[in-house]
C-alpha cells in the first residue's frame, strides 16, 4: 500500500518529470544547439500545429466535465489565449505565423498535408484522454507547463542565436508562453495538490503527467523519423 | 428521397418547433397565467438550476468537438456568460439569486437535494447529446434559444404582476436573456445555415431541435408531477 503524500511532496513527484520532458529529446537538443535543418524546422513547425490546434478542444473537454465554476472561470483563459478573441490574434494564429516565417505557406500548415500519422496519433490520444479521464487527471495531464518556459527560453536564445534566417517576428508565440504557461500551470498545480489527496489520485496525476511527456515525446519521435539526420 | 432544402426553408423548418418549446406545456402555462403555487415555483427553480449548472458543460462539448476557430471564439462567451469572470458574476449566480428570491437558500439549491431524477436524466441526456454527436448537431439542439425571448417576456411580464411576493431583482437571471438568447440562436442558426446543406444533415439538425425540445418538456413533466396541482 502506498502512502498519501502531502501536497508539497506530490508536487516535487510531479516536478521529477522534467527529465521525462521532451526539452530531452535528441531532437530538441539539437534544434536547440543550433544543429537542425531548415527542412527539420520546417517539419516540426508543420506537424506541431495538429497540437497547437487541438489544445482548445482539450481545454474545451476539460470545461465539459469540470463541476468547478471558479476552475472553468480560470481555465476558459486557455482557450481564449489560444483561439484569440478575432480573427488575426491568438496562439494558433501566431503558430499559423511561425510558419509562416520558416517558410510555410499558411495553407500548407492549416490542412495538415504535411501531418505525419504518429503525431496524428499522439495528440488524438491527448485530446481523447481529457475527454475521458476524470477531470482533475485531464488538469494534471496538462502539467507539462511547469517545464515549459525553460524550453522557451532556450529555444528563444537558439533561434536568435542559429536561426538567424528565421524573421524574429515569427518567435511571438514562444514569448507568449513564457508569461502564459507559469500562470497556467500554477492553477494547474494548485487543483491537483487540492483535489489529489488520496494515493490512489496522486498516482493518477503522477500517470496523467507521465502520459502527457510520453505524447510530447513521441510526436518529436515521428519528427525526427521524418525530418531528422540519417 | 428528401430533396435538400435551401437555408431559408431550413430555418422555417426549424422555427416550426415553436410549439413544441416548453412554453407551450401546461406547466407554463399556468405559470404565465399567474396560477403556480410557491411551491410549485420554488420546485421549478430548484430543479431547473440544475439546467443552469450544466449549460457550461454542454458548451464545453461543443468547444472540445468543434474544428472552426471562428465559431469557438464567438461560442465561449455563452461559457463566460453563465459562469461569469469573478466571484458573485455570471447566469448561475443570477440563477442563485432567483432562487434566494423565491425563498430557497443557496446550499439546498447547490447540493441538489431536490432535484428529481427525471429532471437529471433529462439534463444528463442533453450534455451527453452534445458529448457524442457532432458539433453541428450540438449546435441545432442549442436553437431552442429562437424561442427563449418571447417566453422570457411573458414570464417576467406574470412574475412583475402575479407573484409579487418575489422580489423584482431576482429575476435578473430572464432580464439578461432576452439580450444573450437572440445573439446566441443568431450564431446557432448561422452555423447550421451554413454547414446543414444536404438533406441527411438537415433531417439531422431538425432531429437535435426537437431532441432539445424533448429534453425541456421532459424536465417539466418531472416538475410538474412532483410540484403541481392533483
């Protein structure tokens, strides 16, 4: 039988995953020293826009099972920061933008010729498991943001640094989640220590987050497959 | 074989469901006409919250499944509408405040304890309508909304002359309707105009509208045998 932890050793059991993070995948160590291909930019930007587009339609499932009115007040954030509130803004826009300046056409990218089957996959099992999966779990899924801004800020200084061919206007969506994700994932963290009080639920959010870097990990897998050296 | 029909006699189509709305049911009719007991009124706002409450959810479906930016946009304001953006805002709470007008608190209104199981099959059978279905459909079966406005007329029209004994400002909840309700269904009809153009999806959208209309009369019929005259 395991024990129940506190709210603060649940934390630091969640934050143990950093090192599960795709921020350590061979595929982001090299884009991030400054070793990737135009041709590999090109195809993680192509195929990481099936996420970017889907993460409304999590948090849109996440609203949908979410009994909490103070929560879903929090959480419909998300979805506005990522849909914009007009035609012309929002994360996916500014997605929609970063390929644009890598030299994608905006065509290319939005019906998803280039979307490689395994990152289909992967992001389709995400959504699916917060359509699923007791909200709380689908909330802790997305926990991934706590190792977020340190990949953005790295990958901010290599694209100014290496990818110099790359207009630095493109790199809006990255700023944006450097202010974006903390908040996000401190409201993400202050519902799972609150509502993950068993061993039993703790175990769930420690499996959602492991879940989450696991489909994190195997889109760039797919990626690097397709796009990476030989 | 159904020949396809053009938007305009869809939307005729559709606005035929008038007399199938609740409005028409004999439990609203008495209450239009001034004839409900407070008991009967107190039931109704208790069970009826329980509508109230799930309005988020269903419109957390429709966000999760539906692919179109643009309609998310403008969708989530109903999410914001209901839940409010602070502490105290927002249709639940308007609803809240209804129920302290009529003399319920707000603890037996929240935990449900006079919701009646009819009532809860009805309302879980609508979210889990928009959970499976496409979101076109969950879209058709929002546009009992064409009829809300002149429902909600007349019902603050008898509440303001017949049940003087609930205070005026309780009924906030109706008052922002009459203005939410006709942008809502405008955007409803808007989606299924456009994307309902062949006869199948058509059939379909006319099926959600009365589905819906089955669900609210279905709720009544629940109420009107536990609260209603013998």
């Amino acid at each position: 039988m395991t024990a129940v932890l506190t709210p603060d050793e649940l934390e630091e059991k969640l934050r143990t995953h950093a090192k599960q993070y795709h921020s350590e995948h061979p595929f982001h160590q090299r884009m991030n020293e400054g070793q990737s291909s135009p041709e590999e930019i090109r195809g993680w930007v192509a195929n990481r826009f099936y996420y970017q587009e889907n993460i409304p339609r999590k948090d849109g499932a996440v609203l949908s099972s979410c009994p909490d009115r103070e929560v879903r007040r929090r959480w419909v954030q998300r979805i506005i920061d990522h849909d914009g509130t007009t035609e012309g803004t929002g994360g996916i826009e500014s997605w929609l933008r970063l390929g644009e300046a890598v030299g994608l056409s905006r065509e290319e990218v939005e019906d998803s010729r280039h979307l490689l089957p395994g990152v289909r996959f992967a992001v389709d099992a995400y959504v699916t498991f917060t359509r699923t999966k007791p909200w709380v779990e689908a909330v802790a899924s997305s926990l991934t943001e706590l190792f977020a801004p340190n990949l953005m800020a790295q990958r901010l200084a290599a694209f100014e640094r290496y990818y110099t061919w790359i207009d630095p206007a493109g790199l809006a969506y990255f700023r944006s989640r450097l202010t974006q994700a903390p908040r996000d994932s401190e409201h993400g963290l202050e519902v799972v220590r609150k509502h993950c009080i068993t061993p039993e639920t703790q175990a769930a959010a420690v499996a959602a987050l492991s879940f989450k870097c696991d489909v994190l990990w195997s889109m760039l897998d797919s990626i690097d497959q397709a796009y990476g050296p030989r």
